[in-house]
C-alpha cells in the first residue's frame, strides 16, 4: 500500500463552486446522477481534473455538454483523471452503486432497511466521482427520490426546498445547503423513521427547528439528546458567541455505524448509541456519554466545518479542539468545582489509559501525522484526546479570555475557509501577543514527554528551589526531541497542608503558579518559604506528560490527605495504589503460591478510609478516589508484562479492601442510595457511582451478605446503572446466581439492542469467562460481526478488556483475535482494524506470550486479501 505524505500536499487543480446530486434510491442499484461546476485553481500546480470514485460503476461522464468516451479520461487507481479541460467546466457524471452489498458502512448504505450515509473521511467517492478532500468546499444542492411507502423521510444537508409526489409511487425532497462544505459533510437519510422535534428560540431571535429521528418504538429515548442538544446550543452562544446558522439542526440515530456520531451540516448522524436513553435501558455513563457526543458534534458546526481541515493531515485541528469544547461544556453543565475536576480525572484516565500506550507503541504519531497509509486509522487517541490537551495547554497559558480573543480571532480570519493547525497557533499568539514558536513541537512530536522536578528549599533563605527536567522518548521515525513549551502549575503545601502564598521572580502569583518550561532543564525560585514545602507539581494536569519520581510516600500521603487541587489529590492517591500494585504484582509472579502471602499495608487502607467516610467530599470524587489504576495501566509500568500476575496482584487488591473497609463500604452504600425517580444528574450519578463501587468491593470478597445484598439490588433497581452494577458485581463474585441473573437480564432486555451489547460486553470481560465461553457466545442467535456495536461487545471488549484470559499461556486468545481481524476485514475494514490494535504492544509482554503474539500477528499480514486498513496496523506492529 501507498504511504501519503504530508509534505507532499498540493492545492487541488480546479475548485468546485456547486454540486446538484440527485439520487434515485434502490438498495440494489441506486442511480447517482451529479453536476459540477469547477473552475481551474489559480494556485493550482497540477493542470489535470482529478476526481476520486471507489467501488461504483461510471454510466455517463459529460463535459460542457459533450459526452466523453475512453480516450478522453483515464480511469485507475481510483482516480478519474482527465488531462486537458478548459478553465471553466460543466460536468455531469452518472454512476451506479449497491448500497445493501455496502458493508463497509462508508459511503451510501442500508442499515435495517434504511439508507444513510458516511462520508468522513473519503467516503464520498463511494458515491459518485468527485475531488474528495477537505480543500474542496462547494455550494450542494440535493434531490432524493424514492419509494414513498417504504422511504417516507427524505433528509439531507441544509434547508428543505421542496417536497412532493412521483409516479409508480415515490416521492421527491429538494435540499439546499446555503454554505460551502467539504464533500465529507454529505449526508442523505431515506428511512422510515418517526421523530421528536421542538422549535428552539436562538440568541438572535430566530426560530430553529431541532429533530431526534430514531426507528418507531424509541421515541420514549429521545429526551435527553433533545434536551443535550438544546443545551449545546446555548453554551455556544454564550460562551463563544457562536450562532446556529440554519433554520432547522437534525440528529438521526442508527444502530449499524463504525464510530460515534458524524457532524455533518445539519443532518448529523449518530451511532444508536450516543442517542438512545431512558433510565430502564441506559446507564449513568450513557447519559454522560449522550451529552458529551451531541455537544461534540453540535460544536462541530464551527470547529470542523465553517472552519475545515486543509488536509487529513490537520485532522486535529478541528477535533482536537472540537473535543476540547466539549470537555468544557460538560465541566460547566456539572457547574461545581468539583464535579469540574471529576470530569479533569477522567480525561486524564483515557490518556493514561489509551494516549501514553498509543504515544509509546508502534502507532506513536504526532498531533499532525507526517504520513499515513489509511486516514481511517488515524482518528486516534492522539489525534482527539492529546490534541485536546494541546488546545487546553493554549487556555492555561493565557487564561479564559485570552483563550476567546485567540478563538475570535481564528473566526475572524478563517471562516469557510480549509486551514492548518499552524493557522489556529497563530491566531492564538496574535490574540495574545505572544511568540509560540516552540510551542509547534506538540504537533510535530510524537510521544510523551517525562517531566521530573527536585525541589530544594532553603530554610537561611527561605526559598524553595524547583528545578524541572523534561526529555521525550524516542518513537518511529523520530529518534531525537527538542524540548516542549510546557505549562507546569505548581502549589506549594505546607507542614498542616494549606497552600502557601506563591512569590515567584518578586510577583505574587496566588497559590497555584503556572511555570513555562522550554528548556531541558530549567530552575524556578519561590521566595518567602518559611517552611519545608510539600510540592504539588502539574496541578489541574496542566501538560500530557508523564511526572516521574519526586515523590516519598509521606509526600504522597500529605498530598493525598490536604491537596487543595482535586485532580492533584486524586493523583497522589493513584501513585499511592501504583507503587502497591507494581510491587504485589512482582511478588504475585514469582511463584505460584505468591498470591496467598499478599499484603497490603496498613497505611494506605488508613488513607482511603479516611476519604472514603469524608463527607464533606462529594461522593464522585470518593469514588474516582478509591477507584484502582487498570490492569492495563499497571501493565504499562512493566518492561515485561505477566499478565495473570497483574491480575491476582489488582484483584488481591480489591478483596482485601472488600474486607478490611467493608463496615465503611457497608454504611456508604446506604447512605448513597438515591431515592425518588432516577435522575442523570451528576450528583445523583456520583452517588450511584460510590455505591456500586462499594458493592464490587464487597464482591471481589463476596460473603453470603454482599452477594445477597448484589442480588436484591439486582430484582429491586429501577434504573439500568443500578442494575448492571448489581449483574456485574454477581458476574465478578463467580456465584451461582450469576448464570440465572444473566438470563433473567437477557429475557428482559433481548429487544432493546444497546442492552444486549451490555449483556454481551458484561460477559466478555469477566475473568470467569474464557475463550470457549467467548466462541459459545457467538453461536448465540443475538450475534452477529456485521453490527459493530455487537462485534465490538463481545469480540473487542474480550480481546481488549479481558487480558487474563486474552492472554492465556496457550495463546488460544491471539490465534482467536487473528481470525477475527481476518473475518471482520472481509466485512467491514474499518471495524477491523480498530481490532488489530489489540495487539499493538505485544513486545511488552513475557517471551512466551510475545512470540505467539508475533505470530498471531504475521498470520494477519501474510494474508493475501487484506485491507489496507488492516495491513496498515499490522505491519507497523510487526516493523
Ligand atoms: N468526525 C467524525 C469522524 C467519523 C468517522 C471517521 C472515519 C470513519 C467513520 C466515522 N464516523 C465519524 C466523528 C467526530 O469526531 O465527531
Ligand atoms: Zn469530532
């Protein structure tokens, strides 16, 4: 395959000023038929029109009139080339595709007898032949036409025009997008669908019509995307001054899509599952979950297309940032300082989680990838979640407002324009007057920096000397880093654990300072220090980077106990676990019989009592508290991993909490029940989530009471987040009821599809469910690997989430995943390769394992038919 270089990049040879599409729907044969007008580039370096078309049948080509025939074009690689066109050209284009053979769920296809589309990111020549990149913006005009019984809702970009009837039974409805836009936000719905809609007044007085199209029979699901919806609007207006710009904004939900949502203008289109919610189906973090992907892709509207991507290459520029504006609204819909930090604490999970394994793997890339064989595989974890820390690190360093003048900015200078992340760092130092130069590195730097501190402090003096050192490791094709422009906010404790007032370089700086590292190494002063300080360095999170070291335990008890800072707090709290974790883990591996002589010191079980009966702390954060570092996370502190030893060491863990806290687990789990009708709202959730933590400790050691105690909240719980905990915690304490539980649950639930993803997903990442158990589960008549969501409940979540027995010594779970990836690929490229990242860090592990995985791995790749996608993945595991 073809590796696309960033560098390379050249303007498109002739711009496209409108697209009229009309489409005559039939699942099997669907007639596209499109006229462009393009005009030839002035910027242009190349001379020919290029057109892009992938797996469709080309009727009729037209230019000004005159039909071409086969000498007038070339036709290969996908690319429809024609060599010499006047400057201003007429084309239309006839073509024919088989949307119900489309598995790919790219392009036009059929997904329970309806018709959708995705066309992020080159989707769009799966339609009809077009110049398919970002840097191509046109006027679209759209006609569908299809059967009228069976397709009564027509839907694409913009405003409908008009509507009305045709012979033989079909009808028509005209769409007109009043701005220009990138092919990759087309979208077109010819469904039977019914919807929940409501006029919604704008800042500026006008009236928007807002709609929740869903399949019949959830429209008792739709609420809260509305209300989600609604309440993303507002936060744009008032926190940015971003407008709705269109007279009508829809959502529709589909059950078969490869990611979470698409923000196509105005006629966004959603995975089920980031729409669908009441509480008897959806679980607290669904809800949180709904809110955050129908913000994310409302803000897209600004970030991503009014503004747009010159290239993939810049694909951060609009979801970075478009992530972090979501980050940002939820933060502000909790509007507590620290319901704030409990949203910072789970960001800065999903980067320690998925970012810093991905940054240190064979798939390490920047924020602006250099190159790439598929663009599909680079909608990353560093592309959305470091990227949004790239964009946070611009509002640390220059505060809200400083932030706003640099967002206006970008406005002012960039609308309906395809543009750079270059173009959003200088609108940010302009804003600012300030030279950010260096500050380029994150986007063109791969891998996570390691950021160390030694603090001295001088009693004669009374100052306290930081010093901060920061290197980056080396990733693929990128041997050597210059040092990073990184914000680091310090606060300093003092001897009873109360911030001392911070006077750095003479100039007061309250208590938290946010210091500019740009060197390797570089020394800070604070003066006036009357006593020994305990240091909480990266308050708040301030940089993606990993903080080494620096740290006694005492440090960490004292910051653990006192930290004004939540997200600091927490993450003494997590160091403390880290250190236990790795430690047991060392001992659990060592012998067999390892495991029954583990133990836990007293001092950290003291700790986490003592938050965990902290009432003056909110719930939530207790529960983020006395929540442990991942098996995986622990796993990527080793250089060799064992898996079944970091499992028996974690699992160790939560046991023994289980019983030594269980009076305190016991009386917290009373006193966070949560009378009255289920609410979503964060307190309320917070208070689930503490409770049914408490619940899983009590059955990581189950007595007959906790068990007991899982099954009554299992017959007795109103609401799917009370359930599942219960189901899960009965899974977990391998008992009896589990097997009945689970029945009783799928009987329940076996019509509500987002359900049985649970049921399936719950299973799959039981340590008591084993391979065999995996293979049964699929014969299952609910099972299928077209529908990602199912595939991914069970296959992935197995292979992902379940490493003691993925990884078990036979290597039955590698052989297992190969065939997967192998069987997905021939379906559905995307899905599959998302699959193959299973394996990414297969070096890490013992040699016994790594060898199978290695050749788990080169099955994969010595086939012959493989995607690109997958071969892509595969190969740079392999490298
Ligand atoms: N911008 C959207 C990306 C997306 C996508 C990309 C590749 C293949 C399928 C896809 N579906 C959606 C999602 C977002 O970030 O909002
Ligand atoms: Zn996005």
């Amino acid at each position: 395959p073809q590796t696309i270089f960033r560098k390379d990049y050249t303007p498109p040879s002739y711009l496209v000023d409108t697209v009229e599409l009309g489409f005559d729907l039939d699942p099997a044969r669907t007639i596209v038929a499109s006229r462009l007008t393009l005009r030839r580039n002035p910027a242009a370096t190349t001379r020919g029109i290029e057109l892009h078309g992938e797996d469709i049948e080309l009727v009729a080509l037209r230019l000004n009139g005159k039909l071409l025939g086969k000498r007038d074009y070339t036709l290969a690689n996908n690319l429809l080339t024609i060599r010499s066109a006047p400057d201003d050209v007429v084309l239309e284009i006839e073509t024919l595709c088989a949307p119900d053979k489309n598995t790919t769920l790219s392009g036009l296809y059929v997904s329970n007898g309806n018709f959708f589309t995705q066309c992020e990111a080159e989707g769009f020549r799966r339609i009809t032949f077009f110049p398919d990149r970002p840097d191509v913006m046109a006027k679209f005009t759209v006609m569908l036409r299809a059967d009228k019984a069976r397709y009564p809702v027509l839907l694409s970009n913009g405003n409908l025009l008009e509507e009305g009837d045709l012979d033989d039974g079909r009808h028509y409805a005209l769409w007109e997008d009043p701005f220009k836009k990138p092919s990759y936000l087309f979208a077109l719905v010819a469904a039977q669908l019914v919807c929940q809609e409501e006029t919604f007044r704008l800042a500026d007085g006008r009236d928007a019509l807002l709609q929740v199209w869903v399949e019949d029979g959830n429209l008792d699901k739709t609420d809260y995307a509305m209300q989600s919806l609604k309440h993303s609007i507002r936060w744009d207006e008032e926190k940015y001054g971003l407008e709705l710009d269109l007279d009508r904004f829809m959502i529709v939900a589909t059950s078969d899509f490869n990611m979470g949502a698409m923000e196509n203008k105005g006629l966004n289109i959603f995975n089920t599952k980031f729409v669908l919610a009441n509480p008897r189906v959806a679980t607290d973090i669904d809800f949180q979950g709904i809110e955050a992907v129908v913000a994310h892709e409302y803000f897209h509207n600004w970030t991503g297309n009014r503004v747009t991507c010159r290239d993939w290459f810049q694909l951060s520029l609009k979801e970075g940032l478009t992530v972090f504006r979501d980050q940002e609204f939820t933060a502000d819909m909790i509007g507590t300082a620290t319901g704030r930090a409990v949203t910072r604490i789970d960001q800065v999970r999903t980067l320690r989680q998925a970012q810093f394994p991905e940054d240190a793997g064979p798939m390490a890339h920047p924020v602006r990838p250099d190159s790439f064989v598929e663009i599909n595989n680079f909608y990353t974890v560093t592309v959305y979640e470091k990227g949004a820390e790239v964009v946070r690190m611009y509002q640390t360093l220059f505060g809200v407002d400083g932030f706003r003048k640099g967002m206006d900015l970008y406005f002012a200078r960039h609308d309906e324009q395809a543009v750079e992340c270059d173009d959003f760092r200088r609108a940010m130092a302009d804003a600012n007057n300030r030279e950010l130069g260096q500050f380029e590195r994150w986007y063109s730097q791969a891998g996570t920096p390691v950021l160390r501190f030694e603090g001295r402090w001088d009693e004669a003096a009374q100052t306290y000397t930081l010093t901060l050192f920061q290197s980056c490791p080396a990733t693929p094709g990128q041997p050597e880093k210059l040092p990073f422009h990184i914000p680091v906010a310090v606060g300093l404790l003092d001897a009873a654990g109360a911030d001392m007032a911070l006077v750095v370089d003479g100039q007061q700086r309250g208590t938290t300072a946010v210091l500019e590292l740009t060197e390797a190494e570089q020394t800070f002063v604070f003066t006036g220090v009357t006593g020994q300080p305990v240091a909480s360095v990266l308050r708040d999170f301030s940089a993606p980077v990993i903080l080494q070291g620096g740290y006694t335990d005492a440090d960490l008890l004292h910051l653990f106990s006192h930290d004004s800072d939540p997200v600091n707090r927490w993450e003494a709290g997590q160091r403390l676990a880290m250190e236990r974790l790795l430690k047991l883990t060392g001992e659990a591996g060592a012998n067999d019989d390892a495991a029954a002589s583990l133990n836990l010191d007293e001092t950290f079980i003291e700790a986490l009592r003592k938050i965990l009966v902290d009432e003056t702390l909110d719930p939530a954060f207790r529960e983020q508290c006395l929540t442990l570092p991942s098996e995986s996370m622990v796993a990527e502190q080793l250089e060799c991993v064992d898996p079944l030893a970091v499992h028996i060491a974690r699992q160790f863990v939560r046991a023994d909490l289980g019983t030594r806290l269980r009076n305190e687990l016991l009386a917290q789990y009373e006193a966070n029940a949560t009378p009255g009708p289920y609410s979503p709202d964060a307190a309320s959730a917070g208070k689930r989530a503490l409770k049914n933590l408490a619940l899983a400790y009590l059955n990581a050691a189950p007595d007959a009471a906790s068990v007991a105690l899982a099954q009554r909240q299992f017959d007795e719980a109103d609401n799917m987040t009370d359930r599942a905990a219960a189901l899960s915690a009965l899974v977990a304490a391998r008992v009896p009821q589990a097997a009945d539980a689970l029945a009783v649950f799928y009987d329940e639930f076996q019509n509500e599809a987002l359900v049985v993803d649970k049921w399936f997903a719950m299973q799959a990442l039981s340590p008591t469910t084993d391979l065999a158990a995996v293979r049964a589960l699929m014969t299952h008549p609910a099972f299928t690997l077209r529908n990602p969501n199912r595939a991914r409940s069970l296959v992935a979540m197995f292979c992902v989430n379940n490493p003691v027995q993925f990884h078990a010594p036979d290597g039955s779970g590698y052989a297992f995943w190969a065939e997967q990836v192998i069987a997905l690929d021939a379906l559905n490229p995307q899905v599959a390769s998302r699959l193959a990242r299973a394996m990414d860090r297969w070096r890490r592990y013992a040699p016994a394992l790594q060898w199978q995985m290695r050749e788990a791995l080169q099955k994969v790749a010595g086939q012959v038919k493989l995607s690109n996608d997958v071969r892509e993945i595969v190969g740079k595991a392999l490298a």
